[in-house]
C-alpha cells in the first residue's frame, strides 16, 4: 500500500515547536485549527490535480499505437504462416449459417400455410419432415465447422502466447527493469489468457459479420414488406445501443492498468504466501499473518471497488439499451399488429414479419456487437504489438570479432540509477581491469556491487558514460556472441528441474555433454563428494516437481554446483558474486585456496562482504556512496587506514577478541 506523506507536517521537534510559537503569535489555538484545515484542503486539491494530471497522461499515452486494418492485416499474415485452415473454414460458415437463418425464418409460416391449404395428411408430413431434415443437416455441419474452428483458433492462441514468450526471454534484460514495459507486460498478459483475446476470433468474427450482414438482407427485405419505417426505427435504436457499448468499452480500457496492477499483486499475494512455503516462516515466527491478512483484504477491496466500477458502467449501459429497445420493439410490433386487426396481413403472414422483426432487430445488434468485438480484439493485439516493439539497446546484428581469451574492461565516467530509484547506484564510475587481473569488489550492502557487475557484462545497460570490452565498446559486439565471454555465479539463482549434469552443462541434450569436463569441474567445486554418495551420480534430478526421484541441495552445495556450471561455460570473464556465502569455513578456505587455478586463464571479478577473502586478488575496489572511495591491493589500504582498514578491523574484532578470551 503506498503511503503519502504530508509535506507541510514538521520533521523534527524543532520545527514543531516553532510553528506552534508561529501560530500563537497569529492567534489563538481556533486560528491553529483553522490553519491545520487550510493545509489539509490545500494538500487534498493539489493531489487530487496530481492524480489527474497523471490519469490524463496515462489516458492519452495509451492509446492503442496500430489500428483496426493494422492489426487484421498482422492477424491474417500470421494465420496464413500458421493456421490457414482456421481462414478457409470460416467461409464455409457464411452459406451454412445463412441457410439456418432462412430455415429459422420461413419454417414456422410455411407449416402454418400448409396446414391452412392442404387437406391431405401425408403432404403436410412430407414438408414438415423435410424441413425438419434441412434443419438436422445444418445444424450438424455448423457443429462440425466449429468444432474445427474452436481447435484452430486454441493453436493460433498458444501460438500467440509462444511468441510472447519467446520474445520477452530474448529481449535486453534491462527492460525487466522498464515501469512502462513492465505495464505492457500485464497487458498482454490480460489478453492473451483466454480464448477470447488478441484477434484470435478475427476470421470467424468477420465471417459472423458478413453472415449478419446477408441475413439483414434477408429480414429486411421481409420487414421492408411490411413497412420500410420498421428498419430505419431498428437500425437507429441499435446505433443507440453500439453508442452507449463504445463508451463502455472505452471507459474500461482506460482503466485496464489499474485493474491489472491490483490482479498481479493479489495474485502474487495469494499464491506466494498461501500456495508456497516461502513466507511460512515469517507467517509463523514474526506474526506476519495478520498484516500478510490485512494487506490482501485491503488489495481484495480496491480489486472490488474498481469491479463494482465495471458493474455499474454494465448495468447503466444495460438499462438504458433496454429503454431503446422497449420503445423500438413496441413501436415496430405495433404496426405489425395495427396491420393484421385492419386484414391486411393473415397468420402466416403475420408469422412470417413477427419473426422477421425480431430476427432483424437481433442482427442489427450482433453486427455491432461483433464490431465491437473485433475493436477490442484489435486494442489488444495492439498491445501485444506495441509490447514488441520495444527496440532493444544492444547490438543484435552482425558484430566485431570476439577477443580470444582473457580480455580487458574499462568503465568511462559510468553513472546508473534504477528506474524507479530515487538516486544513482553509481555516479560517474571510471576504472580499468586488465586482462587477466583478479579484482575484489568491496563494500557496504547497497553500495551499488552487483549493479556494476550486470553493467559489466551487458545485463543493464549505463545511463551516461561509457563501457569498453578489449577496447572497443559493448555496442559494438553482437549481443549474444558478447554474453559468451561472460560467466556469473550471482546471488539469487535459479535452477531448473532437471538433472544434476544437465544444469552444470546448461544443455537438455546428453549427447553434448562432455562427461570428462563435467566430473573435473564438479571435483574442482568440491562437489564429487556429494554426486558420489548418490545413486544415479550426475544424472540424479535436481527438485521433486516433476520427479520423485529427485534431491533438494543445501545452500552451500547449491553454491558449488553454480560454480561448477561456471567452470564447465570456460568463460573469458568470470564474475562471482558472494559465491561463499552459503558455504561452511572449511569449504570456503579450499574455495579461497583453489581460485587461481578457477580463474587462471579469465579476468575475474569477486564480490565479496568477509575482506579476508580479497587477500588472492590483485587490486580491490571498495564501493562508497556510489563512487570508489579506496582502491588498490590488500596491504595497500590496510596501510593507507581508510575506509577500507575500518571494515576489516571490525570484521577482525571478533575472531582477535575470542582469541585472546580463550588464552
């Protein structure tokens, strides 16, 4: 929940006491009231014109980016690639959906007619079983066609899903990053979820249309028989209608963020702290659960009161199209009615314009339904262009040949700052790591370490400034061919639920995986031990999720294994962020002891909080205010009694104390 904070209430209790000296010099304890008020209002009118200046920028700034004929043309273009069955059997729905409309309008006053003329018994039942006949056989094709088209258009559904996903895994991974990409993220996401989004029903909704559109034809033709006034009445009390539904649409459109912001949190409240174990800890030992309760009330009431916004627009937008329909069908019936007690229209007749009536009133609706329909489908599928379109920074052409083996990184007066941060993380940063060299990078939590090294390797992307790989700039590298020359053990990791072997290898194919490799890099980790307890060794499965057989790893040898995976990669740059923080002291002295021959031939930088362990590298760079307040080797700053010294005193403190109480 966001928590606004009052700008005119006093930070300190010298301040307050001044403005209570300030207000009884105005007056009396009514005038400091009065002046409390005045701020309130104050306060209330300018964000009340904050939040909307911010709703009317957002208003505009979402407009859907491509139109109608746009999004059918991509829509068309992919079905064709993909699903052009789905367009071919569409049409075949045209002739078929006609002829019920025709058997749905002409049965009842033909029956009528031949039961009035014929006196003969197998005649009538010749005509009735006939058309009852037409009607089975229709019935049963239409069933068949969309049978068909309902499974085509589920596969152009998961297709459009697939290239969602695809492209969000392929895109810079700054965008994650992005407050307006992760927005249009959401709104894919909302229309991409069912099957009833994104222009999936794009052929089927124009066939309908153009089925409407021939039956309107048909009726009218038969209404037109009657009176032409009738179809003007109808035709103006459905553009009522379509008016009122397009300001219904428009209205909750505009709200969709809001809407789909309080979703996500509700599902991530719901499923994170109900459906995982998570949070179970928290919940239980830290008495979180009331306000883990509270908070999922509180985001439960927003969800409803923007659905009750929903509702009312739905039910006001319903009332008012059955007022136009009441007054349109009374006065449309009532001529029909006025013209069959004057003899001029007899039952079958009257049989015949009834239905045609009614069935042209229903068509006029559907054709502007179905309008309005593909108008949103086409805002989504807007949507899901526009999310990718995002054009990425990086380079995905064609780039400058690679450096072999280790290579040089050089940071040019760098500054970042997230964005949704309210300052840099780094602030014009210039340094240069040769190639080969081992550097440590120190510093306090949130001094802006992992920051640097995700600019370091391309993963975000610097503001100002510039970053160099062997001299030549990160643009200039194809994207992918640079990610090679990088290796990351980070903090928080993921692994997948498959075997031991096949995340160390980073492959789901056996056959590419060098076993050789793979057990020297395992032995290197000081992960053999734990891999040669286990029954299946390196092909064991890693989580339970989608195997019974499978182990959990603790922390520390969950450590290992990602440093192994980092060996097997071989990367030119190795980057290590707190690869020992898991792990137990004897585990963390041979990882100490066997770095150089894990990092003999890359550049390497380490990321470490214990400064004991920067003693292997070559120079450390401690991390201060968003700058580099010290820099240089162990003995350097130890001698230099800065910033640097005070941090490894106090780590030291502890282990000297205990030393000394024990002697």
């Amino acid at each position: 929940m966001d928590v606004v904070y009052n700008k005119h209430v006093p930070e300190t209790g010298i301040e307050a006491l001044e403005l209570n000296l300030q207000l009884v010099q105005r007056g009396s304890l009514s005038d400091m009231k009065q002046e409390k008020k005045k701020q309130k209002e104050t306060d209330e009118k300018q964000e009340a014109e904050k939040q909307g200046t911010v709703k009317q920028k957002q208003e505009e700034k979402h407009r859907p980016k491509y139109g109608l004929f746009s999004c059918v043309g991509y829509i068309y273009r992919l079905l064709w690639q993909s699903e052009r069955g789905l367009v071919l059997i569409a049409i075949l729905t045209v002739p078929v959906s006609l002829c019920l409309s025709a058997l749905a309008l002409y049965t009842p006053p033909v029956i009528l007619k031949v039961l009035e003329k014929s006196e003969r018994f197998q005649a009538v039942v010749l005509v009735i079983a006939g058309l009852l006949l037409a009607q089975l056989i229709f019935d049963l094709a239409n069933n068949v066609i969309s049978a068909r088209i309902q499974t085509a258009e589920h596969r152009v559904l998961a297709h459009l899903q697939h290239l969602w996903a695809k492209y969000v895994r392929d895109r810079d991974w700054y965008h994650d990053y992005d407050p307006e990409a992760q927005k249009a993220e959401e709104r894919v996401h909302q229309g991409t979820q069912n099957n009833h989004a994104a222009g999936v029903h794009f052929p089927m909704d124009f066939a309908n249309i153009l089925t409407q559109i021939l039956n309107f034809v048909l009726f009218g033709t038969v209404v037109s028989m009657l009176h032409p006034l009738i179809i003007l009445l109808l035709a103006a009390g459905c553009a009522l209608n379509a008016a009122l539904g397009k300001w219904e649409r428009r209205k909750n459109w505009e709200d969709r963020d809001l809407r789909n912001d309080l979703e996500k949190k509700i599902q991530y409240s719901t499923i994170n702290f109900s459906q995982t174990f998570d949070f179970a800890k928290e919940m239980r030992l830290y008495g979180m659960r009331d306000f883990l309760n509270e908070r999922l009330v509180m985001l439960f009431g927003q969800s409803r009161k923007e659905s009750r916004k929903v509702k009312r627009r739905s039910i006001l937008t319903t009332a008012a199209g059955f007022l136009v329909i009441l007054v349109r069908d009374s006065v449309a019936y009532g001529i029909l009615i006025y013209e069959a007690v004057a003899g001029r229209v007899d039952a079958s007749s009257f049989v015949l314009y009834f239905t045609a009536i009614t069935s042209l009133a229903g068509v006029m609706g559907s054709i502007l339904g179905m309008i309005g329909k593909v108008l949103e489908g086409a805002m989504q599928l807007s949507d899901l262009r526009e999310a990718m379109d995002l054009k990425d920074r990086l380079n995905r052409g064609p780039g400058i040949p690679l450096p072999q083996g280790p290579f040089s990184i050089e940071f040019r007066d760098v500054s970042y700052k997230y964005p949704k941060g309210e300052k840099k993380v780094l602030d014009h940063i210039s340094f240069r790591i040769e190639a080969g060299e081992k550097i440590a990078l120190v510093g306090v939590n949130g001094a802006g370490k992992t920051t640097l090294v995700m600019l370091m390797c391309g993963l975000l992307l610097p503001d100002e400034g510039e970053i160099l790989l062997d001299g030549h700039s990160l643009y200039e590298y194809n994207r992918d061919e640079m990610y090679s020359l990088f290796g990351f053990v980070p903090q928080r990791f993921n692994l997948l639920p498959i075997s031991l072997a096949q995340n160390i290898a980073c492959t789901m194919a056996e056959d590419e995986i060098d076993r050789d490799r793979l057990r020297s890099c395992i032995a290197l980790a000081g992960l053999a031990e734990k891999i040669d307890s286990l029954p299946k060794g390196a092909d064991t499965p890693l989580g339970r999720e989608l195997d019974g057989e499978g182990i959990e790893l603790s922390g520390g040898e969950t450590q290992k294994l990602l440093l192994a995976r980092l060996l097997y990669k071989a990367p030119s740059c190795m980057i290590l962020d707190e690869p020992t923080a898991a792990l137990d002291p004897i585990a963390e002295d041979k990882m100490y002891r066997s770095y150089n021959e894990i990092s003999a031939q890359a550049t390497s930088v380490f990321i470490s909080h214990r400064l004991a362990s920067t003693r292997f590298c070559n120079r450390i760079f401690l991390l201060d205010g968003a700058r580099f307040a010290e820099e240089g080797t162990h003995e350097q700053l130890m001698a230099a009694g800065g910033k640097y010294r005070e941090m490894f005193d106090i780590q030291s403190r502890y282990y000297r104390e205990n030393t000394v109480n024990m002697a």
